[in-house]
C-alpha cells in the first residue's frame, strides 16, 4: 500500500507544468495615462448628469440618483455626451 502512495505522488508531480518566472517590470498600457484622463473625464461627465438631474427630485438626505434611476430619454442623453467626450 506505501508504495502505491508514493507512485500517486510521481504521477501528480509530473502532470504539473513548470511555473516560469514573472517578468519585471510588469508590461503596462502604453496609453495607459490617456485612458485614465478618458475615464476621469467620463465619470465627471456622468456625476454631472445625475447630480443634475437630482436636483429636481425630491430624495432623501443620505440617497443618491443612481443611472438605473434615470428615464430612458435621461439616458439617451447621457450617452450622447459619454460618446461625444470619448470621440467613439
């Protein structure tokens, strides 16, 4: 009985690949400070929107107007605007 253990053991080894080493530096976006300009800019965009769009509704103190909370025309709006910002 040991030595069929130890051949599981062999076999469950040697099926496992070899892990290489990471390479450093990591490999980063190399767009990578526009993307994060872009998307600075969307996520104003889109605060604008609802805080915009807060004010002429009646919520409680600690609530806040989430995108599912808009109407589809409200929407609509706001992703012209996301589209118009990131040129797609």
């Amino acid at each position: 009985m040991p030595e069929q253990i130890q051949v599981v053991d062999e076999v469950r080894r040697a099926t496992q690949p070899a892990l290489e080493p990471a390479e450093y530096p990591l490999p980063v976006v190399p767009e990578w400070d526009e993307l994060v300009k872009q998307a600075s800019q969307i996520a104003k965009l889109i605060d604008r929107h609802l805080d915009y769009e807060e004010r002429g509704r009646r919520l409680l103190p600690n609530e806040r107007l989430l995108p599912i909370g808009l109407c589809p025309e409200q929407r609509v709006n706001m992703t012209t605007d996301i589209l118009a910002v990131t040129g797609s």
